[in-house]
C-alpha cells in the first residue's frame, strides 16, 4: 500500500508527518470520506467543493488546484489497485510552533489514502438498525460551522461512545435546541405521509455528499423532500427512516429509543432510494481507469 504525501507516494509504514504539525496538535485541518465504486471516484468534484469550502471557512489557504488535488485521488487508487473503496482525504494546517497561532505554519499538507473499507453486513440494510438518543449535543453553529468537516471530531466520537456503552451501533444526536442534528457519522432522513423528510442545513449537520446525492434520487422518482425542524417525536412516529453517509450509503432505522419505526424494517421507499443510490454511484463521478 502507498500513501500519497504532498506530491510523493509512500509505502504505508514510511507515511509519516510532523509532530509539529498542526493537524495533529490543535485538530487544525479538514478531511473527507470518499467512496469508490467499480473504478468511480463516487462525486469526486462535490467532496473537493466541500473541502474548498470548508478552507475557506478556517482561513485555509489551498496551494493546490482542484484538478491537483483530484490527480492525486486518481493516481492513489491506481497505485493501490481500488476499484471498490475507500479514500480519506487529509488537509492539515502544516507543521507550526507550540502554539495556537497557524501563521506559524509555513504550508498546509495533502494526505491521500486509499484502501478497501469495512462496509455494514448485507442483512443489516434488510433488517435495519436500532438507534439511541445520546445527551451529547451536536456543537452549535456558533461554535464551528458543522458545513466544516475538521479534523476535530471528537463531539462525534464523545457521542459513539455513549451509543457503544449502551449496546447500539449508532446514535441520533440533538442540537443545542433539543431538535434532530444528524447520527454520529451520518445524516438522518424521516418517511412521513409519502415525503421525505430531513432536518434543514442550520440544525447543527454537515452537508452530506450523500444525502444530497438521496435527495436527488428522491425528485427523480417523484418523491417531495422537505428540509425542516425536525423532533425526536417525529422520528418515532414516522413511517419510515434510514441514514446516509459514504460508508452507510442509505440504511434503514427500525428503532429510535425502544420506539418501533413504521413496520419495524426496511420500508419500500427507503428500498427504491438505495436501489436507485447503488445504480448511480458507479456512474457519477471520476474514472479511476
């Protein structure tokens, strides 16, 4: 396995970065989650949008293009032989001083890794998962934009925790109000009365490359999608839930709280959404060769 570093490629045990680097220290960087599908690089163009975006946000100035950076993901799969996995995408600040000023930082770093991914068993998008309400909050957007995917995720991983010690997989996480945020590493949407439904951009969640890419299958096939206020209430009495994310893809919810969702499994369409989901990703995107 080789791991790019800013321009070079590394076998997996040489892949190494500064002590000093602010990444590591202060969470000072961005990352994303990147599925390959039978040689597509599954919305390539969309997680780069989303990385410039968030650098924009942390006063991160890229020194890369867009295509560079997507030279690089491309190369990283060749190189490795994936054609069906995974790529994490790393940006750091750069190695700095001991100290929480970045203009220490000469330059940021670009990190590309691809490898296979542990994907959900197939009997779980049948069967479903059960889901709890954790007291964790998902951080506020007067904190840290949630649009920001930080190398910082310890409010997510303070959250799987308090799932993990009480025997779930996956928690609904709430935001400052008390409403619907998103799981600790996907987004949620809800069935209600034939629409589909899921909480609006300003309710502490990060703008999911896969939730857009559902919600687009979702018009395609007729299906009204609403953005929303969103309620624990809500999510017990709809008719249907299931969550999106690079490793989840679309994978129902069958409990919330001990509460049954609709019929107890995976709902009819939630099952058209991940049909239609899985047809696309193999074709909506960059070609690895």
């Amino acid at each position: 396995m080789e791991v790019y570093i800013d321009g070079k490629f590394y076998k997996k045990e040489d892949a190494k970065i500064s002590v000093f680097d602010h990444g590591l220290l202060y969470g000072d960087g961005l990352f994303e989650g990147i599925r390959v599908y039978d040689n597509c690089i599954f919305k390539l163009d969309a997680h780069l949008e989303r990385i410039e975006y968030s650098a924009k946000a942390i006063a991160l100035e890229l020194p890369w293009t867009r295509e560079e950076i997507a030279r690089a993901h491309v190369e990283a799969c060749r190189r490795n032989g994936v054609a069906n996995g995974y790529i994490r995408s790393v940006i750091t600040r750069g190695v700095g001083d001991l100290g929480l000023n970045p203009h220490t930082c000469a330059k940021p770093s670009l990190i590309v890794i691809a490898d296979k991914i542990a994907l959900y068993p197939a009997e779980v998008y049948e069967k479903g998962i059960r889901l709890i309400t954790v007291p964790t909050r998902r951080m506020s957007v007067a904190a840290l934009p949630p649009m920001v995917k930080s190398l910082n995720y310890l409010n997510n991983i303070l959250a799987k925790i308090e799932a993990l010690n009480c025997g779930f997989d996956e928690c609904l996480l709430l935001n400052d109000q008390g409403n619907v945020a998103e799981c600790s590493g996907d987004n949620i949407f809800i069935v209600h009365k034939g629409k589909l439904i899921t909480p609006m951009p300003s309710s502490s969640l990060l703008m999911g490359i896969t939730r857009a890419a559902t919600m687009e299958c979702a018009r395609e096939l007729g299906i009204p999608v609403v953005e929303t206020t969103l309620t624990r209430y809500d999510v017990w009495n709809a008719d249907e839930a299931f969550l999106t994310g690079s490793a989840a893809e679309v994978i129902p919810v069958v409990e919330l709280d001990g509460r049954k969702i609709g019929a107890g499994k995976c709902g009819p369409i939630t099952a058209k959404l991940l049909e239609l989901f899985r047809k696309k990703v193999r074709t909506d995107g960059v070609m690895v060769a």
